[in-house]
C-alpha cells in the first residue's frame, strides 16, 4: 500500500472514545499537578495582591437658561443657551484641565503609602497619623519621594541612620519639609513604616484622566455614568464626588461670566446717564436763576405735551442708535474676537437677535472644545470661521438697522418742528425752561429704567443655578474588581489544563509510533495474529506448563490463531522478523516456540538472527555450537540440537559464532538440507530471524517458511514501519504475513489493556556488517539496549 493510501485511510478512519481516554488517562497526574500548582497561584495572587474597588455615580446633564427679567428690552442680554452636546460634556469631565482642577482640590500630588512585608497599600489622607507638610520644592517638573520609618517620637527617612524629629524642617530629595504629629491613631497599620510620594501635577493629571470613565446610560438620555477605580475605597469617593463638583463649576462660570459682563454693560450706560442727566439738572437751575421764570403757564405746558411725546419717542430710538453704535464697534474691535456680545432686546429685528444667539452659541463652544482639543484641531477651526462669517453678517444687519433708526428719528424729528411751531407763540423764556425740563424728565426715565434691569441681572445672577443634578451620589462596589476571584481561580483551571493539554497534545502529535491497535488496522490490512502484554519477569521464558498469568494466557490465544492461518500445514513453519531492533521478536520467537511444544507439538527454534542472536541468552542457556558451523562442515545436525530444559519437547539451535558475511552464508546449499532434516524430526518449527527492515535475512529464509509473523512493539514502532509491512502483504514477498502487537500497556494508552506492557528486550542493531553499532569489530555488541541520546533519555523516566 502506497504511503498516500496509508494517509487517506488514516483521515478516513476514526479513532473511538475509549481508545483516546486510555491514550490520554496516563497523563492525568501531571495534570492533576499543574492543575494544584496553578490553584496555588491563584490563591498567592489573590493573597498578596492589591484589590481593587470601583467607585461609580450617576448624574443628569440638562439644558438649561439663567432665569432673568419678565420678557422687557433687556432680558436676553448675555443671556444665551449653553451647548449641552452629551459628547462634549464627556470629553470636557475627561480633560486634563478637570483632572487637574480635582487634584488641586484634593490635595492628590502627594500620596501616602503604608509599607508592609509583601505589599505596599496607599492610606487614605485623612486616616495618616501624621502631617507631611511640603515647604519648598525646587523642581515642581519633577516628582520626590521620601521612605519614612517611625520610632517613637523620632522618625528615619530613607533608611538612613541619622534620626529626626517632628517639627523639624528637612532638606531632602529636591524639596524642604516639615512632619509633625497628629491626633490619628496608629493602629490599623502593618508597620510604621510610610512611603510619601509627590507627583507634577501634569503627570498626575494625564494619569488620572485616563483612569476616570465616563459612558452615557443610554442612547435615549442625558444621564452620565462616573466611575473609577481606586486601592482605598474613601479617596475613590473623594475623586468622584469633586468630578462631579469641578464639573458643577465649570458649568456654573460661563452663565456667571455672562452675568458679570451684562452688569458691567448696564454700569457704563448708568454712568453715561447719570453724568448726563446732572449737566440738564444744574443747567435748569442757573436758568432759573438767571432767568427767574418758576411756573409756566397752563396753557404753555399743555402746548408742550405733544412735543414731549414726540421727544421721548425720539430718546427711544436714540437709545437703540447707541446700542447699535456699541454693537457694531464692539464687534469691530480685534479684542473683543473670542468673546460673547449681548443679546439687545432694543433691537426689535428677529434676524439680528437670531444672528447674536448663534454667535454666542459658537463661542461657547470653541471654548468649550479648547479645553479638550488643540486649537489646530478641525472643529475649532471650523467654530471660527461660522464664527467670523456670523461676525462680518452682523456687521452688515446692524448698519441696516441704524439706518431703520436714523429714517425713524428723522420722521420723529419733523413732527417736532410741526410741534415747536404750534408753541412758537410761548414766552422764550418759558419755552427755554420747559425745554430744559423735558430733556430732564427723558434722562430719569432712562436712568430708573436702567437701574431696574440692574437690579434684576443682579436677583438672576445670584439665582443661577447648575444643570448638573446628581442622580447617585458616589458609592463603592465594595467588592473587590480585581482580582476577581473567581474569573481568576477559573483562569487557573483553564491555564491549569491548557499548558499540560498543549504539551500533551504536542507530545502526542509529535510521537509517531504506533500507539493503539487501530492505528495499524488502519494502515494496513495485514491481519493481526495477537497482542502480547508487558512482561515483568527477567527470564525470557515466560510460557511454562503451570504458568496461568494473562500473559502466557496471550500466547496460547495466539497459538490458536495460527489454526486459522495454516489450516493444512501438518508441520508448520513460522518465521519471526520484525522492523527493526528492540520490538521483541526473540521473546515472542522463545515463547511462541514454548506454547507450541506444549500443546504436544516437537518444536525447534532456529536462531536465525545471526548477526545478533538472543534465544540462547534469553533462555538462560550458554552458548553452543549452531547453525554457522553446520552451514561450514564443522558439525552434524544431531550436534547443533539443543533441548531447552524448562519445556518438554522444545529445542533450540543456537546461531553458533558470528561470521563476517552472515547474508553470503544463508544462501549455502546445506541450509536446504538442514530444512529437510527439520521437517523430519520436528512438528513446528520457529525461525528467528533478522529485521527484515535492516537486513534481508528474513527475505532470503522466507522461502523455507509456511508462515511470517511480524512483531509491532506499542509506542515504539515507527508508524512508517508499517508501510514496510503492508508493503510485505501486499506483494506477497513473504509467506502469510500477520502482525503480533508486543509490549503492550494499558497505561500507555493502549485501549484498555491493564497490568501489562511490552517485554524489555530491547537492543540495538547498529550498522557494522549490516547492523551491530557501538559493538566490537565484527559489527556485535552485548549490551542489548538502544540508549537513547540527549533529552530523549529522559522520557521513560517522565512518562513513568
């Protein structure tokens, strides 16, 4: 059979579950060991290890307006929606800038750790029984740390001998200190012993913007979930509670800074007012003075009326000319080009207010990304331009705006001259008075309107209050995140089986010799005459008339199977080869031989393995004369038959001395002869041959046999060995090939066998004269085992 149709017939047949258990089970300890190992672990990393707890709050982000004024001229000014995008306010909790605004709050640049045999654990600030107090440093840009060893009243740093004492000021590690005692109590402590550290706040505001996570609940809300991870679960509260605080702030100040500048706007305006309105009071006075006029007449004031309205409507539009002047200079300044502008209810124009509300809007929200992103970055490049498109469009609306309020007041202007006309009869002095009054009343008015807007910027400022509204204060898992103890002594299970399975599975994968009966059923189709356990015993003699043991049991069931191979063969004979050395085929040969005398047969084993010959010294016979002297003339048949004591009825012909050209002399014509002589005078007969897969002694003799028996030893024939063989059956080159497993082990995987093994008979053929190896000159050496060389010596030992 081709080595192709070995391997199709290999992917096509299946190996049964109990062969694989019985493969696998001899594995078993070592994975019981690596599993115990890895458990052991798990619970020296759980012991010593640091937990870890996960602190977590929940909060509401909503849209939200400061509250001002009753729908007047002025109650949007500065006052404008605030950008409540959710994926902002996650990045802007995230930023450096609010890390950093929590650590300064907190105090978190210097950390605290309490020092113990296996780990070290940081203490919570407030629980220290001491006050570390920073003086100087004299690098901020780079970090300090001091070892402190209490004693007492006295304290080491450092692990230095020179002692110190509280309240004393220290030079150290690039920074001046001072310790001093507390109230707080000791106990609680693995030691006095205390590692004080200190950190730039840069570095530890990129580390702690990085550990602080931020996810919204959902996609249908607004609500923020805060959580983060800390050794001490007092100081992970701590760290969340001022997130959300910092965050609170930092919402609050652009509505306060709103505020601020709206006050700011309405103070300059009540100057101006009030500067103006003292000039019209101290003129009217020296007009009256100078003039002595008091109490105009009725009928000259009622002729003022309309002319007072007509200037009031005038003051009006003259007011909004100033607001748009202020507008249009305010958004001509290079200063005031990243900063919001007012909301003038004044102008009644929708589009304008339209226009402010969005620029005020993108503001914001540049200012808002600059505190997570850089300015180059392609959002805040883009703000500023629909930022300076708005600017340039408000510009333009503005200028048609003081063009809507210059047409206005130059139609209020010409009804007042058609009003001045109608009084133009009124004493001058008395029109020159009331002229000066009504320029009086204008400016109170203006000045208590402004006052009123004043007060209530001032009521609304001081009522702003945060869209942030906390749904769950920060609390502790209080279970520990990590380690997790049981994804971890499930992770040891897993590492416990994985790491001996892969080794198994690669011991297994690499091994290519035969391992189970169905391995060579499935390579070839030689039949198999039998399997033969491992044998404990040092005699190779193993099959004797009271012997019951399983093995001698083995080979009386072999016994019966050659019945069935040669049916008609009156006088049997059985040659006995195998692939290579070691496979034990002078043991079955020396046993097969002892069955068959047994069963009353006259049986003869022929030591035919002439390079190497063991049946003499396996059966505990020294040795004689034998076939290489029969074959040159030296001796008789009757001399070179030997019987074999502890059998009746079996007898050996021993190999006789090594001869230099052992495959010239198996073609002698007295081989013949000694056949015949054979066949006369015994019932079976059993040839012990060389391994036909190194020498071809067994090719030559098998012409003279009626049967070939090829031993397969478990776990150590070479799986390509039995292409050997079922290259054998297949071409028919020897006679009534069938395969005896030998060596077989339960423990070794071999489908369920138990108390037996293969017999340990092994022994190297070398590559003398054929084969021998490391023996002497003739190719033959004594010691009969093959020594394995390098890391492989130390398999049997592993695997036992």
């Amino acid at each position: 059979m081709s080595g192709q149709n070995i391997e199709n017939q290999r992917t096509k047949q299946s190996v049964s579950p109990r062969e694989i258990i019985f493969r696998y089970i001899r594995y078993l300890p070592w994975i019981v060991i690596s599993l115990a190992v890895m458990l052991v672990a798990a619970y020296i990393k759980l012991r010593y290890s640091t937990p870890i707890y996960n602190v977590s709050s929940k909060l509401l982000v909503s849209s939200q307006t400061m509250q001002g004024g009753r729908g007047d001229k002025f109650d949007d000014i500065f006052m404008t929606q605030r950008s409540e995008k959710i994926n902002d306010e996650m990045e802007l909790i995230k930023s450096r800038s609010m890390a950093a605004r929590v650590i300064r709050s907190l105090g978190m640049q210097k950390s605290i750790y309490n020092i113990g045999k296996i780990r070290s654990t940081i203490v919570y600030p407030g629980d220290v029984p001491f006050n570390f107090e920073i003086l100087e440093i004299s690098d901020s840009s780079r970090g300090f740390g001091v070892q402190i060893s209490f004693q007492d009243k006295q304290f080491t740093l450092n692990e230095q001998p020179q002692k110190h004492y509280y309240n004393e000021v220290i030079a150290q590690s690039g920074a001046k200190f001072r310790i001093t005692a507390n109230n707080k109590s000791w106990q609680g402590f693995t030691s006095n012993n205390f590692i004080v550290s200190w950190s730039p706040l840069e570095r530890m505001a990129a580390g702690l913007s990085g550990s602080i996570n931020v996810n919204r609940v959902n996609d249908y809300t607004n609500m923020l979930a805060l959580s983060y991870q800390s050794e001490n679960t007092k100081l992970g509260v701590d760290v969340v509670n001022q997130y959300i605080e910092e965050y609170r702030q930092s919402s609050l100040e652009d509505k306060k800074e709103i505020a601020a500048r709206t006050l700011e706007f309405i103070n300059e305006q009540l100057k101006a007012v009030f500067d103006e309105l003292g000039g019209v009071e101290r003129n009217l006075q020296k007009y009256r003075e100078s003039k002595r006029v008091f109490n105009p007449e009725a009928q000259a004031q009622l002729s003022f009326n309309e002319l007072s309205e007509s200037n009031k409507q005038q003051a009006e539009h003259g007011i909004n000319l100033k607001i748009t002047d202020y507008l249009i200079d305010y958004l001509s300044d290079a200063k005031n080009r990243n900063r919001i502008i007012p909301t003038m209810m004044g102008i009644s124009e929708p589009a304008l207010l339209q226009q402010i509300t969005e620029f005020n809007k993108f503001q914001l929200d540049r200012e808002t990304a600059l505190k997570t992103t850089a300015p180059n970055n392609p959002r805040i490049l883009g703000l500023e331009t629909a930022i300076e498109k708005l600017r340039t469009d408000m510009i333009e609306t503005l200028r048609n705006v003081r063009q809507t309020h210059t047409l206005a007041l130059e139609e209020i202007e010409k009804k007042g001259r058609e009003a001045n006309q109608l009084i133009s009869a009124i004493p001058a002095k008395e029109k020159q008075l009331l002229e000066v009054k009504r320029q009086q009343s204008i400016l109170q008015e203006l000045y208590q309107y402004l006052l009123q807007k004043k007060l209530e910027t001032a009521i609304a400022s001081a009522s702003t209050i945060s869209n942030i509204k906390v749904v769950e204060s920060a609390m502790s898992s209080g279970v520990p995140v990590s380690p997790n103890r049981k994804s971890l002594y499930i992770l040891a299970i897993l590492v416990g089986i994985a790491i001996p399975g892969g080794i198994i599975f690669l011991i297994e994968y690499l091994n290519d010799k035969i391992k189970s009966k169905s391995e060579i059923e499935q390579l070839t189709d030689a039949p198999i005459l039998g399997e033969v356990g491992h044998a404990e015993e040092k005699n190779a003699l193993v099959v004797t008339r009271n012997n019951r043991k399983f093995l001698a049991e083995q080979f009386r069931i072999i016994r019966s199977n050659l019945q069935y191979i040669l049916p008609n063969a009156e006088k049997p004979i059985i040659m006995v080869t195998s692939s290579y050395s070691g496979e034990g085929k002078s043991f079955v040969s020396t046993n097969m031989g002892s069955v068959l005398a047994l069963s009353g047969k006259r049986t003869v084993i022929l030591e035919f393995d002439i390079r190497k010959p063991k049946i003499m010294k396996g059966l505990g016979m020294l040795e004689r004369k034998g076939i290489t002297n029969y074959i040159i003339g030296n001796v008789s048949f009757s001399e070179i038959v030997h019987p074999v004591p502890e059998v009746e009825g079996l007898y050996v012909i021993p190999c006789g001395p090594v001869p230099p050209n052992p495959a010239e002399m198996l073609l002698n014509e007295r081989i013949e002869q000694l056949f015949k002589d054979l066949r006369m005078q015994f019932d079976a007969i059993i040839i012990d041959t060389a391994p036909v897969g190194l020498v071809s002694d067994a090719l030559t003799l098998g012409r003279y046999a009626n049967a070939t028996v090829y031993i397969v030893r478990h776990n150590y024939t070479l799986k390509k060995q039995i292409q050997l063989i079922d290259d054998l059956y297949q071409n028919k080159k020897l006679p009534h090939l069938s395969i005896i497993v030998n060596d077989i082990n339960a423990r070794g995987g071999y489908g369920g066998y138990y108390g037996y093994g293969g017999y340990g008979y092994g022994y190297g053929y070398g590559y003398g004269y054929g084969y021998g190896g490391n023996g002497t000159a003739n190719g033959y050496f004594e010691n009969g085992t093959t020594k394995p060389k390098g890391w492989k010596k130390w398999l049997p030992g592993l695997k036992k």
